[in-house]
C-alpha cells in the first residue's frame, strides 16, 4: 500500500511538471508565457521612490549623477552652501534615519487609494539597498542608517492586507560601481558586476520576499546577454516560488524595452492614447518633476487630483495599467501632499472603481464627437462605461460610439440612478443628466455613466 501511495504520488508530481511549461532561456521563450490575470484586473497600483537620495531631496533622485558625474550647477551650489567641504554621497546614508516610517501606516494610505498593488524602490542607480544585502555591503539600509530591513516590513505590511500585492523594483546597474564601471570599459565582454552583485540580489529579493511584481530597471546600457536576463527570467517562470503569479516589465537590456518581458512600460509617463496589442503599464509621478521626494518642490508641480483621475481614466481605456509614484521622506513619512492626492484617488474609485477594475478595453476608447469621454467595458457583464471628464453645462450629454436599442438599453450614473436618454442620428444616443447641486454629485472629478444593453 505505501508503494503504492509513493508511486501515485511520483506520478501526480511527473504530470504537474509534464503539464507547467517550461520556458527557455530565449526570449522567443519567455516571452511566449502569458501574463498572469490578476494584473490586467488590477488596474491601479503604487510606486514608492525610497532611497538615499531622499535625504538631499533636492533636484531629482538623480542627485548623485547630477551632482558627482554632470556636475550641474544647481546641484554644485546646493552642496557648496548646505555641506562641508569633503562632504560625500555616502555620507548621506546615516542620516537616511526613517525613525517615523510606518509599513502599517503606508499600508492603511495605500489601501485608502484603491491601488492593488504596489512597488518599492529596493535599490535604486545609486546602488543602497532597502534590505540586507549581502552583496552590498555597508551599503545597504541595516548596515547603516536606519539598520532596520525596510523591504520586510512594507512586505509584512502589504500580506497582512490582502488586498494589496507586493511589488519590487530593482536596478540592474549602478552609477559608480567599479564593477560596473570595469565592465563597462570593457563594453561589456566581461561580466564582474552582473555575477557578483545583480544577479545575486534578484534570486535573494525573489526567494525572501516573493513578491507578485518584479519591476527591473536601469540597464546601463548593456544588453540583456551581459546581465543573463533571460536565464533569470527563466528561472523566475520555472522554477521560483512565484513562478505562477509573479510579472515582470520590458526593462532586461539594452533595446529589450517595448519589445520583450512581461508587460510593457515603453517609457517613462507612458500614454499612448489609443490601444496597444500588448499589455503596458503608465508609470508616472505625482510630483512632476521628480520620482523622489524634493523639499523645494512648489505646489504647481504636483498634478491636481483632476489630472490624475483623467490619467488613470485614459490608461485603463486604452488598456494599460497606471503606476503612480510617491516619493517618502528621508525619515520615512508620507508626505501629506501624496496622502491627499492617494486618497482622492480612493474616494473616486469607491463611486467609480466598477468601470476600472476588472475592465477590457471597449471598441472605441474614447468619443469621436463629445470631447473627454472615455470608455471601458465587462463584456461578462454586457456592460459599457463611459466616463465623463467634464460634467456638460447644458444638462446632457452625446455618445456616438454605443449602438442602442429603445426599450433595452439602459443607461445608470454611478453613485446616482438610473438616467433618461434618447437616440440620436446617425447613431448613438443624448443621456439626459440630473440637476444636481453640488453635495448630490456622486463624485466630484469625473462621472461614469454605466450602458447596458448596448453594443
């Protein structure tokens, strides 16, 4: 009998491996393995630019190649009137302290958002890493500075909230690492850095803290042959713990962006306009000029809660996702800018989040003859939403995409009721919108009408 159970049970075992496809090293391969479904559903996620750099926090989290490498002059004067002769970057990583930061604290404004997932900085170009690393050493947020593992916590955090998914940037190079550097004056014929140090830390950020993103970054300029991406990436779908839901963005190499890896991100702020065959991802700042947080940044800078709805309205319909960047503070607090911004996000998405979770990209993505308005849809649902940027002053409102039928279309505003509409020639139909004072409004930015019965 036990023979038995044994040889049954290295039987189910062969056909579970025989059945998981087992992807090659090629991106032939690679990229063959489709996308796990929860990432098209979500949506909405949050990036967290969280380093060194937020201790100068000013100019851009660029700071120490514009200042050491550039030498911008901004950047010179401000360390020339702030700083000690002798001062260096490194010196910096003792008074990156985070003695206010609060993973259940972010936990809470993140899940006030609406976001489902979300992805912090682990290192950055400048090379400091948010956990132990034992391929960084001194260099690294336990060693020094806050001497506490930063990565764990806002993990913890994230997984005692199950609806929030942990995702992890990582860079694949480093401004000034001699390595690096070494390699890359041998144009990349030698490959020191990516063995010894990027490589190893993305297995260790992957078993230890088995996050459902992997987003990868900064490729120095090499290709994906030097940092052996896509026997990584293999490794990753085959053989890792989250070899089954984990994703990952186009960032492997030098000309990979836009053409390989799991979804693309093509481009920082990245908004095509119109619908793409591959899934893509709009990565963007809310502070728009900088991903870390800056001391200097004045209020206009920072895109307006109207702004942002209409970004992530126009991302979903053409079917991308949107990232939206907040940089912390040096001593770990979300700036009350970002937590304003985040919540606003929420308080739309409680009213609206119908017509952006779960969403497919509809026939038309936005009206060809009422300006902003875009749309999205459950087919399951034999739903179609068309999302209003602006509320029309002449108390309705004109859709030409949606073919309608008179006694089976049916039109709802979200947070509202049903609504009456009427045809209208050639095609499509007037919705006729209540007159409500502004308290009534179900929301405050951007309303969603919700069709059905129409095609």
């Amino acid at each position: 009998m036990a023979a038995f159970t044994v040889a049954s049970l290295l039987l189910s075992m062969l056909l579970i491996s025989t059945c998981r496809a087992k992807y090659e090293p090629t991106w032939e391969s690679i990229d063959s393995r489709e996308l796990p479904e929860w990432f098209d559903q979500a949506k909405f996620g949050i990036f967290i630019h969280w380093g060194v750099f937020s201790v100068p926090s000013f100019g851009s989290e660029w700071f120490w190649w514009y200042w050491q490498k550039q030498k911008l002059q901004p950047y010179v004067d401000f360390m020339q009137r702030n700083y000690p002769p002798g001062f260096k970057y490194q010196d910096f990583a003792a008074q990156f302290t985070a003695e206010f930061f609060d993973a259940k604290e972010w936990t809470d404004i993140f899940a006030s958002s609406g976001a489902k997932y979300i992805v912090l900085t682990t290192k950055h170009h400048e090379g400091f890493t948010l956990w132990g690393s034992k391929n960084s050493w001194n260099w690294n947020a336990v060693d020094v500075g806050p001497r506490r593992d930063l990565v764990d916590e806002v993990a913890s955090a994230l997984r005692a909230n199950s609806d929030l998914r942990l995702g992890l940037y990582h860079s694949l190079f480093e401004w000034f690492n001699p390595l690096f550097e070494q390699d890359a004056a041998n144009v990349f014929t030698t490959n020191f850095f990516p063995t010894s140090k990027t490589l190893p830390e993305l297995y260790d950020l992957i078993v230890k803290y088995k996050p459902d993103v992997l987003w990868s970054d900064g490729d120095g300029d090499a290709p994906d042959t030097y940092w052996n991406s896509t026997g990584f990436l293999a490794w990753l779908y085959n053989d890792s713990p989250v070899r089954d839901t984990v994703v990952t963005n186009d960032r492997w190499g030098y000309g990979s962006i836009c053409n390989h890896g799991g979804y693309y991100t093509c481009a920082d702020r990245y908004q095509p306009g119109h619908l793409l065959k591959h899934k893509w991802e709009n990565c963007m700042t809310i502070d728009t000029k900088s991903w870390g947080y800056r001391r200097n940044a004045p209020l206009s800078d920072y895109l307006t809660i109207e702004q942002l709805v209409a970004t992530l309205v126009e991302t979903v319909s053409c079917g991308g996702n949107l990232l939206m960047n907040i940089g912390p503070t040096h001593d770990g607090r979300i700036a009350p800018i970002f937590e304003e911004r985040l919540r606003q996000v929420g308080q739309w998405l409680n009213v609206n989040g119908e017509a952006i979770y779960n969403t497919s990209a509809w026939r038309a993505q936005n009206d060809s003859v009422t300006p902003n308005v875009w749309y999205t849809s459950k087919p399951q649902k034999k739903a179609i939403f068309a999302i209003l940027l602006e509320w029309p002053d002449n108390g309705s409102v004109i859709l030409r995409e949606p073919a309608v039928t008179q006694g089976q279309t049916q039109v709802e505003l979200l947070g509202h009721g049903s609504l009456q509409w009427e045809p209208v020639k050639p095609s499509g139909l007037r919705v006729l919108l209540p007159q409500l004072s502004f308290s009534k409004m179900p929301c405050q930015w951007a309303w969603t009408l919700r069709l059905t019965g129409a095609t």
